[in-house]
C-alpha cells in the first residue's frame, strides 16, 4: 500500500468546488430511473446517457471523481473512446462501485448486509488496471422499528471494513459508505442516534481491520428526519445536527467527507451542503457524491431524445455547479433562478 498516494487521491475526491458524481447505478436501479422518463432500459441507452454526462465539460470541472457500475467501465462511446477516457480527458478520477447488493441477514430483525468480498481480491486489480483509483462500498441501515439490530450493525460495518482494506492492498481509495435509510417514519433524533452508532462502530472496525484513515473518504447519510416522519427539519437544523454528529464520530485522520442525497430533493441536498461548509469549523472537506440530487433534472431533460442532450447536459451543468458552491459555502437560493 502507498499510503501517500492514497492520501493524494482522497484530498483530489474532496477537493474544494468539486465533488462525486455517482453514476454507478445498477441495472435494475438505472431501470427504475429510465421508467420515470420513459426511457427502455438497454445498454445503449445506458451508455448514450452516461456518455452525455462525462462529455459535458463545462458541469465536469466540478466533478472530482465519476462513481461507475461494473458495465460502464469497460463501456466504449459512440465514436469508440471508452468512456474512462472520457472522464479523464474531462480532469476527473475514475472509480468503481465493487458491491454487489443487499441480502436479508438471517435472524436480524430485517436487517440486511452488503454482499461482494468473496472475490473482490481479484476484481480489485483488473479496475486498477482499467483506470479506477477509489471504489464505493454501500451499508445499508434500516432505523425504523427496533432497527438496526446489533447483528445486522456489526455484519455491515465489519464488511465495509473488509473490503476497505482490500482496497488499500491495491492502492485504491475506498469510499466507506454507511447509509441511513431516510425513507421511513423515523424522527430526526432516531437518525442522529442511530447513525451515531454506525458511524461509531464503523470507525472501530475500521481500526481493527488497519484501515489507514488518511487514504479513505466517507459517505455518510446527512441528519434528516425519514420522509414519513410527523415533523420536518430545517436546513439550520439539518446543518447543526448533522456537523455536531460526525465531530462526534469522525477522525480528523480522515480527508473528506462526501454525502449522499438520500432521497432529498435537488435543492435541499444543496442548500443542506451549502450551510454546513457555511458554519465551517470541522476538519475534514465536506463535499457531495450525489445519485439523484446531481441527475433528476439532466434525465428529466434528456428523456431518451438525440436533440435533447444539448439541454440534459446544461440541466446537469446547473446542478454541478450548484453543488460546487454549496462545497465552498456560497451557493445561495437565488443562484437557482440561473437554470438552463
Ligand atoms: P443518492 O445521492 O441518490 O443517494 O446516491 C448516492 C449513492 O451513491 C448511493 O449509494
């Protein structure tokens, strides 16, 4: 492991005025999307999609790092560049989602637990080799009902922690991510509580498994109520709550911090960026590597039509450049009213 390497690309991942575009939906989850937009879910259209997101230079100078699925990283577009190329060509860093989905986890209340380690040895080198320099692993944690259990808490942290130590024998960088679920009827104070937890026992586990902090980022879930809950939080709210949590559990070893949108609409998981790197006065980066949040309104643009990337592609530019400034504290509401 090259510890200073790793350190290199993590600080460029949360590099000030940039952040991750997570790209690396599944099959079945892109499905999802391209139904809302009426678009059929075939590799073509895939890759034709993607492809107007990596080669939109102008939104792609606040993209520090391009999360992929297993299919678009030994995709090639139309003209026959890979699609790696391009992400490269455009000034970002290449990375690779490496799990391989949710398992019901036997007796635990039903919690699930992140498949993929079996294997990952011998994947980890071919995605070096094919240009990924950080990889995403995601943990997801149900807070609703008595969940999580400690059997499903400890599985997920402890197979974040396995795979990032493999990562790290490879000289990759792994994004750590823990998620909270923001689906459900759970208050704010059961997310700021249960997070806690997970980030606690993530960190531990971390350390048992000699993960170097110095060459990881995190991608945490932000403190919000679950969308079903009686009561709403305000920005101010989710800012305060959200920053007192992660001083509370997050090493300052750690480079960066890179959210989740979670399910928040575009402008919230903006604005709640934006305030946080406002207040200030924590010691890592804090940036986004949003799914949704950076590419609602790109796909709602293109909606599968030719003459429409030109549009998708300004769509994807005003968000990118939102969330660039939210990264530096100076996105302000009236700065949406610039959409394409
Ligand atoms: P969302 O921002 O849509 O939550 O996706 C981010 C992600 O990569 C989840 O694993």
């Amino acid at each position: 492991m090259n510890l200073d390497a790793l350190n290199k690309i993590a600080n460029a991942m949360v590099e000030p005025g940039r952040g991750i575009l997570a790209a690396d939906e599944s099959t079945a989850t892109i499905k999802k999307r391209f139904d809302a937009i009426g678009v059929e879910n075939t590799e073509d259209n895939r890759r034709d999609y993607r492809e107007l997101m990596f080669r939109a230079k102008d939104a792609m100078q606040y993209v520090s790092g391009v999360i992929l699925y297993d299919e678009t990283i030994w995709q090639k577009a139309k003209d026959g560049a890979p699609l790696v190329k391009l992400i490269e060509q455009a000034g970002a860093i290449p990375g690779i989602k490496v799990d391989e989905g949710l398992r019901a986890l036997a007796g635990a209340r039903g919690d699930f637990v992140t498949c993929g380690l079996d294997g990952l040895a011998t994947r980890l080198p071919k995605y070096r080799e094919q240009g990924a320099r950080f990889a995403k692993w995601r943990a997801v944690i149900d807070p609703t009902h008595g969940r999580p259990s400690y059997a499903g808490l400890i599985a997920n942290a402890h197979a974040l922690a396995r795979y990032a130590n493999l990562c790290q024998e490879f000289d990759i960088v792994p994004i750590v991510e823990p998620e909270v679920l923001m689906d459900g009827d759970n208050d704010i104070d059961a997310t700021y509580a249960v997070t806690e937890w997970v980030l606690k026992e993530t960190f531990q586990q971390l350390y048992y498994l000699n993960v170097a902090l110095e060459g990881m980022v995190l991608k945490p879930n932000m403190i919000v109520p679950g969308k079903k809950a009686a009561k709403q939080a305000s920005v101010e709210e989710v800012a305060e709550r959200t920053i007192k949590c992660l001083k509370a559990c997050v090493p300052s070893a750690v480079p960066g911090i890179a959210y989740l949108s979670g399910g928040q609409s575009d402008e919230e998981a903006t604005a709640h960026l934006a305030r946080m790197n406002e207040i200030g006065g924590f010691p890592w980066k804090m940036t986004f590597s949003y799914g949704r949040a950076l590419q609602h309104a790109p796909q709602h643009a293109w909606a599968g039509k030719v003459e429409n990337v030109a549009k998708a592609q300004a769509a994807f530019l005003h968000r990118a450049r939102m969330n660039g400034l939210a990264s530096l504290g100076k996105w302000k509401p009236d700065l949406e009213k610039q959409a394409a």
